[in-house]
C-alpha cells in the first residue's frame, strides 16, 4: 500500500520514502497526459509513443511504469479508490461512511485538481472496451482491499467482505452516473462537489441495504 517501503516498513512520518513519491507523481503526469491524448484523439490513435513524448520520457521509461498505453490512466482510476480504503481504515461502529467522506476530501489535497481528467476519462469509457476493462480491474483489485480495510477496523471476515463488495460497487455507480449525467463542470471544485455528493449518496444507498424501500410493492 502507499506509505510502505519496499521492506515493507514505513518512514517516521508515515509517507512514502522521496524516491516513491516522485514515481508516483511520475505516473500521475503520464496519466493526464494519456486521458488527454485519449480524449482528444481516442485510444487507438494515440501511440504509446505518443504518451511518452507528451509526458517528457522515453518510451523505455513509460513501459518501466505501465505494461500497455492503456493502463497508463490507471493511477487516475485508483486514487479515489486508494482514499476510501484508507478512511474505511478508521471506520468505527456507528460511524457514517458517508460522513467519513468529507475527511477523505480534506486529505486529498492536489488530488482533487484530477477531478475534471478522472470524469473525462471515465466519460470516455463506454465507447473504449480497453479503456473500461482498466477501469473494472481497478474495482476488482480494489475488493479485496476494501476488505481488508473493514476487516482491520470491524474484524468481521464474511460480513467484511459483503460490505466492501457493496461499497465499492456503490463507488463504481456513483462515478460512472456523475460522469455520464452530468456535463463538465466550469470549475474543478464544482466537479469535486458534485462527484463527492454522488459519492455520499450512492454510500448512503449501499447502506440502507438491500431491502425493499419501505412502501415498494413486492416484485411479482
């Protein structure tokens, strides 16, 4: 996980150690650069020599980082995931996971600049089959953090499990029905608040159960 060291220890301060930073922001500036290029061109027309180039590397580099053009969005994809796994973290009984979201929305910090690039990209995932199998196997990885995450905080093992698989559907809806309802936002922060309260309420849903809503009448 982020934070760790590759001896699986962490720093004093609990960050990554500088050299991991710096690759990490290393994959970020070729993800925007890859959405960028993938938008304005689509993904079959845009070369891996291409993302390299616009990114400022080599393309040797770019396949030290990612092992197709395609996964080079990844990062994009998994840094609202990586945020709830660390808040699910410190997830007490009679916490709301949705409140816990505004925490995670202060924690981001440069994060949120991503915001219009992670909903363009994800704008262009119905018509790129490359482009969504990234995405839904950053949600499958995702599962068994999420887990994880539960598990350390609640110690249910099966009812952890149900409870990630709910969530992190939950976050999968939310952004896709952001991204595909709604148009780009004038401003980054518009999009931030927007995408956050699809988020919450998508939360809020995924924890009301799987029971009829009162009134519903039964399926016949």
């Amino acid at each position: 996980m982020p934070g760790d060291r590759a001896d699986g220890s962490r720093g004093r301060t609990g960050r990554p150690p500088l050299t991991e930073r710096r690759k990490a922001e290393t994959r970020l500036e070729i993800a925007r650069e890859a959405v960028r290029l993938f938008a304005a061109r689509g993904v079959a027309a845009t070369s891996a020599e291409d993302v390299a180039e616009a990114a400022g590397i080599s393309v040797r580099t770019l396949w030290r980082y990612f092992p197709a053009k395609e996964d080079c969005v990844r990062p994009l994809f998994t840094a609202g995931i990586e945020a709830v796994a660390g808040l699910l973290r410190g997830w007490r009984a009679g916490d709301e996971v949705a409140d816990l979201l505004d925490e995670a929305a202060r924690d981001t910090g440069a994060g949120r600049a991503d915001v219009p690039a992670l909903l363009a990209l994800i704008r262009l995932v119905p018509a790129e089959p490359a482009l969504r199998a990234v995405w839904l196997r950053a949600h499958d990885n995702a599962e068994p953090v999420f887990a994880a995450a539960l598990a350390e905080s609640s110690g249910d093992g099966l009812r952890a499990r149900v409870r990630a698989a709910m969530l992190n559907a939950a976050l999968r809806a939310a952004v896709e029905h952001y991204a595909w309802h709604t148009a780009p936002a004038g401003r980054p922060e518009d999009d931030e608040d927007g995408l956050l309260d699809a988020v919450r309420e998508a939360f809020r849903i995924a924890a009301d159960g799987v029971s009829p809503h009162p009134g519903c009448p039964p399926a016949r």
